[in-house]
C-alpha cells in the first residue's frame, strides 16, 4: 500500500470515529441507536431528512454507511483513490436523507452475485456496487410501505434489491458510452433508468405512493460545522504532505483538467492539491448555502459531500463554476426561491456535469446547467424517487443531449474548415 493511499485511510478512518463519537457522545448512546435503529425502516426516498429524526442520528447513520463503504474498499483488494473514495463521500452524503445499512446491504449482495456469474472478481464491480447503493429506497419502500405484511415484504424488499443489484452492472456500462463520461454521476443514471422500470412495475400493481417531500427547515450546530471541520482537516493532511507553495501549485495544475471520467486526480501525482481542491470545493458549497439562506439539513450536507466527493474525481473549482452558473441563471430566470429544495439541490449535485464545461468551456457549462435544473426538477417523478442520485440520472440526459450537440457541431465545423 503506498504512502498516499495509507493517507486516505487515515483520513477516512478519523472522519469516521470521529463523527461517530461526537454523535453518540452529544446525542446520548442509547438514544442514537435506538434513534439509527429506527431509521431503517423509515421512509427513504427523495426527499427524506433524516436529520429530522434529530442531526445526532443522521450523523451516527452516515458513518455507518461510510464505514461500511471503507471496508468493501479494503476487503475487495482495490485501492483507495479518487473513485473509491468518491464512492464512500458519497454514500456518506446520501446517508443523510436516504441510505442505510439496511438498504446498502441487498444492493451490494446483489451487485456481488453478478460478479460471480460474469466470473469477475468483486473488486472489479465494487465501484458499481458501492455506488449502486443509489437504489437503497427500492429496498424499503418494498419492505415497509407497501402496505403487506412483513412476513411477504421485508423478504420481498430482499429480494428487489438484490435483483436491481445484480442487473446494475449489465446497464452501467452502456450508459456510460451515451453520454461519454460527461456524467460524473454515471450510476445515478443507471439506477434511475432501472428506477423507472422498478416504479411503473409498483405503479401497475397499485402500490406506488406520491413523493412526499421532508425538509428540515432549520439548521443545528452540528450540521453547521461539519463541513467547515471536515475541510479544515482536509487542509491539515494537505499541509502535511507538502508545502503550501507546493499543494497551491498542484491545486493551479488540477484547474487545468477537463475531469471527463475516468480520471483519478490523484494519478497525477498532485496529492495535496487533490485535497486542497476537495476542501475548498466543500467550502465553496458551504458558504453558498449560508449566502441564500437555505438550511444545513441532511439534503443540504449530502449535496456539499458529494461536492467533495468528486474533488479527487472530475471536479475542480475550474469546471464546477460554470455549471453552478448555469443552474443559478435558471433559477433566477424561472422565479423560483434560490433556497427552495429543487434549486439548492440543483446547484450542488448538478455539479455532475462539470466535465462539460471543463472540455467545452464557460458557455457550454453554463448552458448544460441552465437545462439541468429543467431536467431535474422532473425526473424524480419518473422513478418515484427510488433512485436517490436523482440529479445524477437527469445529468445522463443533460449530458447525452450536450454532448450529442457539441460534438456534431464540432465535426462538421471541422470538415468545413478542411473544405
């Protein structure tokens, strides 16, 4: 294991323990357990806060899930870098309003099966299986809102996610070619493809409830902190590895990337800059939720993770702007509150089609995250919030159709110019 690699799993174990302990310690023990155990058989589909069963359970449930994420990483043999640690930010992210050990649990069983029957090695799938955990509400809607007895649908909400994970990797990597990896979020689209199927089978059968949006409308001090806490810590590591001329030099050289998938950042060498650039793409995040107002919920927090995220993974500050931009501009134009749940959540995880603006430039990501905020504020519906990359699945279509126009004007404008 090399030296940068035994960093991250320092950083990650820290981040971990840490959260954990201060949830449990200002929580009280019991009460968050009892709190997390609850959790499980809650309502997870977009949107649901699950700070709203108090900010202490939220945090205790997403270092589960986290933790959970770092041992698959460790036991699959595959290294920790950009996309794995990706995979962990993220389902930590998402463990605020959506994910839970219960309901990661069956996607990945079933993401490991496909593995065997392909005769692959898990690891070789473990970023599907991690990230597929996006369909984690698939499980506990089936199991505990569908209104049958749980004797026919805690084995039934099984045996769903099971399926939907083990169909995961056969869709993962068409839709990868549709939009070229112009989609950060390639996962979110895959499972929100499979969520339409999985919603209009429930939807034929009568079982199919409305979305039912849960929003926290208040901020607790500890959701306050723990993005500024975490990036700060981010720059500690950072400032350990290196120089502050030198990680501000590397962070300059990330700018400079398209971060079109695949593209670990930390391949280049650029360990700190890599760190620099997850931290400040968090404060980023945090100091514009706290400009508009809008509250540090579990949506919220999930949205400036994943930001994060995907610092080490196709994100910089560079190629992230424009698309915010974007969604900003529409927002403003079409009337609507910039702290509102659709809007804020749009300016954080559309963030999945910074690619676009770092190969295309300014205008393109501008543009591509103007119609995002269109697409996104539509797409739920359609799986029924069963996907919970939402904004992953509605950056596939934004991206697809981008892509589809740029590089047919790009080639015909070439042929021009030879003629």
């Amino acid at each position: 294991m090399q030296r940068e690699e035994k960093q991250l799993y320092q950083i990650m174990a820290i981040i971990i323990v840490a959260t954990a302990l201060f949830a449990l310690v200002s929580g009280g023990p019991l009460a968050v357990l009892k709190g997390t155990l609850h959790l499980q058989a809650s309502s997870a589909r977009l949107i649901s806060d699950f700070t709203l069963h108090g900010p202490q359970v939220a945090l205790f449930n997403a270092t589960t899930v986290a933790a959970l994420g770092l041992v698959i990483v460790f036991y699959a043999s595959i290294s920790l870098s950009g996309p794995t640690l990706a995979c962990i930010l993220t389902m930590m992210g998402f463990s605020f309003f959506g994910n839970t050990l219960l309901n990661c649990t069956p996607i990945i069983i079933g993401v490991w099966i496909a593995s065997k029957v392909a005769g692959k090695t898990f690891g070789a799938y473990s970023i599907i299986a991690l990230f597929g955990t996006a369909l984690g509400p698939l499980v506990t809607y089936v199991m505990f809102e569908i209104g049958l007895a749980l004797a026919i649908s805690i084995p039934l909400g099984l045996f769903c996610g099971v399926l939907a994970g083990f169909l995961l990797p056969a869709v993962a990597s068409p839709l990868l070619i549709l939009h070229q990896g112009y989609n950060l979020y390639n996962m979110g689209f895959s499972c929100g493809f499979l969520g339409l199927f999985w919603a209009n089978i429930l939807r034929a059968a009568g079982r199919m409830e409305n979305l039912v949006i849960a929003w926290n409308s208040e901020t607790s001090l500890s959701m306050l902190l723990f993005i500024p806490l975490l990036s700060l810590l981010l720059l500690i590591f950072a400032r350990m590895n290196g120089r502050t001329r030198t990680n501000i030099n590397e962070l300059r050289a990330i700018q400079l990337l398209t971060g079109r998938l695949p593209f670990d950042f930390f391949d280049t060498g650029q360990f700190g800059g890599t760190l620099m650039n997850i931290s400040l793409l968090g404060l980023a995040g945090w100091a514009y939720v706290l400009l508009i107002g809008a509250p540090l919920n579990g949506p919220v927090v999930g949205g400036i993770l994943t930001l994060m995220a995907f610092g080490g993974f196709g994100k910089t500050l560079r190629n992230t702007f424009p698309i915010a931009l974007g969604v900003l501009l529409a927002t403003l134009l079409f009337g609507k509150t910039l702290s509102a749940p659709g809007p804020i959540l749009a300016i954080l995880f559309g963030t999945t089609l910074a690619p676009i603006a770092g190969q295309f430039g300014i205008l393109a990501g501008i543009a591509a995250g103007m119609v995002h905020l269109i697409m996104v504020e539509a797409t739920a519906a359609w799986h029924g919030g069963l996907d919970l990359y939402n904004n992953g699945f509605a950056g596939g279509l934004t991206a697809t159709l981008f892509v589809a126009i740029l590089q047919w004007y790009k080639t015909n404008r070439a042929r021009e110019d030879f003629d």
